[in-house]
C-alpha cells in the first residue's frame, strides 16, 4: 500500500497529506497511530519509535464516533477515562468543559450526540480527539461530510484550537483549499504504492482568515498542488486517463 | 397518561366483546368453546390453584430466560469476536434452532427422570438463548472499526473496549432479542408442563382441565398465560428504558 514513503513532520507544525483517493493516506495514519505495524520501515515520534498505540495520540474521523449513550460532556471525557484515570471528576469536567467553550458548544453539554447537528458532532468529536493533550493529533479526513459552509467554520475552531495548544497535526484530506488554509506544510503522495511526491510549504501567516485563500499567493499554490494531484492520478492532461 | 392507559384497554375490551359476539352468534356451547363471561367463575373457582401455578410457571421461566441470557451473551460474544467460531458455530446453532423442542421433551425427560423443575427450566432456556445469542454476536461483530480505534489508539485494553463500547452499543440489539426470548421462554416452559405426567404449573391445570373436559378452566388458563407473558415483557421494556433509553429517538 505504501511504499517508499518518506515523510517528516516537524514537532508542533500542521502537516496536511493530500492525495488521489486509494493512496494509503488511511493507511498512514494507522501506522502514526500504532494500530498497524509496517512491514518494513519504521515510524519515529518526538524521538520515540512507534511500536504499539499510545497515550499521546488523538484521532478523529470523517465520521464523529460518538458514543451515543453518553452525553456530549461525557463524550469529551472518553480519553481521560483511559489515559488518566486517576484524575478528579472535578478536573475532567473542567477541562472538557474549556474545550466545549472553545469550540462554541457551551450550553451542549448534557445532550446526546443525535440531538446535535453534523457540524456540532464534529466539533465535539475535535474535542474529544485533544482532550488529552496528545503530542500528536490525527485528522482522518474530518471535516469530509460537512456543508462547505460548516466545513470552513471548522477550519477556522481548528485554527483556533491549535493557537491555544500546543499539538502536531496530520491531517489527511482531499480538499486542497483546506489544506492551505490550515497546513503548515502541504505533502502530496503519488498512487499506489504512495511516496511522497511533493513537499510545499505554507508560507501565510499563522493567524491567517478565510480571506487568505483568495489572495493570488493561495491561488498559485493551489493550482500547484492541483498539477501535483494530477500527476499522482497519472493524469498529463486535463479530462484524459 | 390517560391515553397510554385507555387506548390498550379499550382494544382488549372490544376483543373480548367480539369474542362474547362470536360464542353468542353460533350460539356454541361451553364445551365447544368458552366465552368471556365464562372465565371469571372459572377463575374464581381455582383461584387458589392459579396463584400456586401461575408462580411456578412464572419463576421456572424467568430463571430459565436468566440462563438463556447469561448463555446466550456468552456464544454471542465468543461468535461476535472470533470470525472462526462464528463460522464454526452457525450451522450448529441454526441446526439445533430448528428442531422442534417439543420431540425434545421425551428426552430430557428420559435423561433427567422426575426432575420437573429442572426440564422445565431446561426447556425454556433451551427454546429461548437463540436469539440472544444471534443478537449479540451481530450487534459485536458489525461494531465499526472506528469505535474500537478511538480506544484502542489509546492503548485501552480488549476488556476495556468491550466494556466502554461494545457492551453499551449492543444493548438496543440485546433487548430487542430479550423480548422475543422473554414469549419463547413461556412457550418452554408450558411445553414441559403440559407434555410431561404429574406436571405442576398453568400446563398442567390447562391439561387437568382438557382431562376433564372443562373448557372454562382451559381458557381462563391461556387468559392467564397471556398476562404473564404481558408481564414479563413490559418488565423487559421497563429494564430497556433503564439501560437503553438512549437509542430511543421518540421526541427528538
């Protein structure tokens, strides 16, 4: 599935993986995660080689998993039951309740995830993902099924989130414009087997708004990484195979 | 609450109206086919009888439903975790699912001689576990790997994943069987008490009163059967709510 793959993040940046669909993006971060071993090569993080899952890891997916016998409150708290579950009642709900406040669910915290819209499932499961303080945070195409329009809220509570923690980022995505907007560095792999094809780094600001992504700065990167996405896809011209 | 109440009421009092109807219509006598007004004197009459009956049919299908669903988790769960025993144990369970356990009455009957509480409770877990066990081992088996992830990427152990989210994320499937086990086990257990001589329970007072032509008798049984057997499931959809509400969407 994946082959040849090199890739590195530095601690604390934002990494956005995109890629043709069918490339081993999933299969990248079960290998970052330890719930797969490779079969040959070996994955490091923050000095440490990964052989097996870990308490400083978070993950969300496209779909929110939540639990939904519990209340959105009790969702948050999930990881800490695991990760620390010597911690006071009294300061897990403080932290979840932080984050809740964070992302704009203040108010939520008591209800159960189906009587919450698909945005706010997101969100909830965005909290539950770094409820923990992981070191490293895997986004497995998360905000794939949302509206455009909620999808670009997302990315702004993301910005927001990471302003306030200090975490790495891999995030796997097929939306280019996600990735500029919120990738410290943009990595495209090529298909199958995947390799890392090509490396840009975002050079916008760190506080950047949605408004960046119209700037011709953004526009010619994007339409960089959108020749690199063809030539993973074997594509030379548009429309043929 | 007046609604709740009054809907079921007034369909059981219009059933029982249509049932009077019937009887008077053919103008049958009571040995051909009893009528409601005919119960309550039959009731009266062996009102004794049906308390110290009714409890044993009651008690021998509840404890024989407890071991149909301590049972019936228990090969749910190893079908529901172990893709091998899952192809293994099918055919065997469906296999021994479809034998009428009526031809199963003689035989354990023979092997556990005068043991009548035990065939009975035999019977009805016997007749019951099935769906139990067929709901469980789904309901773990079609657990989305992503739920699993989000603990196991934590390095939370297989108990604890079982405890934390398989267990909770099985229970609407797990009362969802409950129910059609808690009417099985009733069937078990009259099956044995009906079936075997010397009998005790409501099987064998609906079968004294065919002995003796008293037909009266044979319905007020089946009457009472049925409101054990209303009982039992409302007591499982009262222990639902409890534990499942959750999956319940009404009014959301």
């Amino acid at each position: 599935m994946l082959d040849g793959l090199d890739v590195a993040v530095p601690a604390g940046t934002f990494a956005a993986v995109v890629g043709p669909s069918g490339c081993g993006k999933s299969t990248l971060t079960k290998l970052v995660a330890g719930l797969m071993k490779p079969d040959e090569g070996e994955v490091w993080l923050h000095g440490e080689r990964v052989t097996g899952p870990r308490k400083t890891v978070g993950m969300a997916f496209q779909n929110p998993v939540l639990l939904e016998w519990r209340t959105i409150l009790d969702n948050v708290i999930l990881p800490l039951e695991i990760v620390a579950p010597k911690m006071p009642t009294k300061d897990r709900t403080a932290r979840a309740m932080d984050l809740l406040e964070m992302v704009g669910l203040s108010g939520f915290e008591n209800k159960r995830p189906s009587e919450l819209s698909g945005g706010m499932r997101q969100r909830a499961s965005l909290c539950r993902s770094i409820v923990h303080k992981p070191d490293v945070l895997i986004l497995d195409e998360p905000f794939g099924a949302l509206d455009a329009f909620t999808r670009e809220d997302l990315w702004q509570t993301m910005r927001d989130l990471r302003a306030a923690e200090p975490f790495t980022v891999v995030l796997i995505t097929h939306d280019l414009r996600e990735s500029v907007f919120l990738g410290d560095q943009v990595i495209v792999l090529s298909g199958r087997p995947a390799r890392t094809q090509f490396v840009m780094d975002v050079d916008l600001p760190a506080d950047r708004t949605l408004d960046v992504l119209f700037t011709p700065k953004a526009a010619d990167m994007l339409h960089t990484l959108r020749d690199q996405i063809k030539i993973a896809q074997g594509r030379t011209e548009e429309g043929s195979a | 609450m007046l609604y709740k109440v009054a809907t079921p009421v007034l369909a059981i009092l219009t059933f029982l109206g249509l049932w009077e109807l019937l009887v008077w219509a053919n103008d049958w006598p009571n040995y051909k086919m009893a009528s409601p007004s005919d119960l309550p004197p039959a009731f009266w009459k062996y009102k004794e009888l049906f308390l110290v009956m009714g409890w044993q049919t009651l008690w021998r299908t509840v404890v024989g439903l407890l071991l149909a669903v301590v049972v019936g988790t228990l090969i749910g769960m190893i079908i529901g975790f172990s893709k091998l025993a899952r192809d293994a144990l099918y055919p065997l369970l469906v296999g021994f699912n479809a034998i009428p356990k009526a031809t199963l009455v003689p035989v354990i009957s023979l092997i556990f001689i005068g043991q009548h509480d035990f065939n009975t409770i035999l019977m009805a877990f016997m007749i019951s576990f099935f769906p139990i066990a067929v709901s469980v081992g789904i309901g773990l088996s079609t657990l989305e790997p992503e739920y699993r992830d989000i603990l196991r990427a934590l390095g939370a152990s297989r108990f604890t994943i079982f405890r934390k989210i398989a267990l909770p994320k099985t229970l609407p499937e797990f009362f969802g069987a409950l129910k059609v086990s808690a009417t099985l086990a009733f069937i078990g257990t009259n099956l044995v008490e009906i079936v075997s001589p010397h009998g005790r329970g409501l099987g064998a007072l609906f079968k004294s009163g065919e002995t003796n032509g008293d037909y009266p008798l044979m319905f007020a049984v089946l009457i009472a059967l049925a409101v054990l057997g209303i009982m039992l499931y409302y007591a499982v959809i009262f222990l639902e709510k409890t534990f499942a509400g959750w999956a319940d969407r009404e009014g959301t």
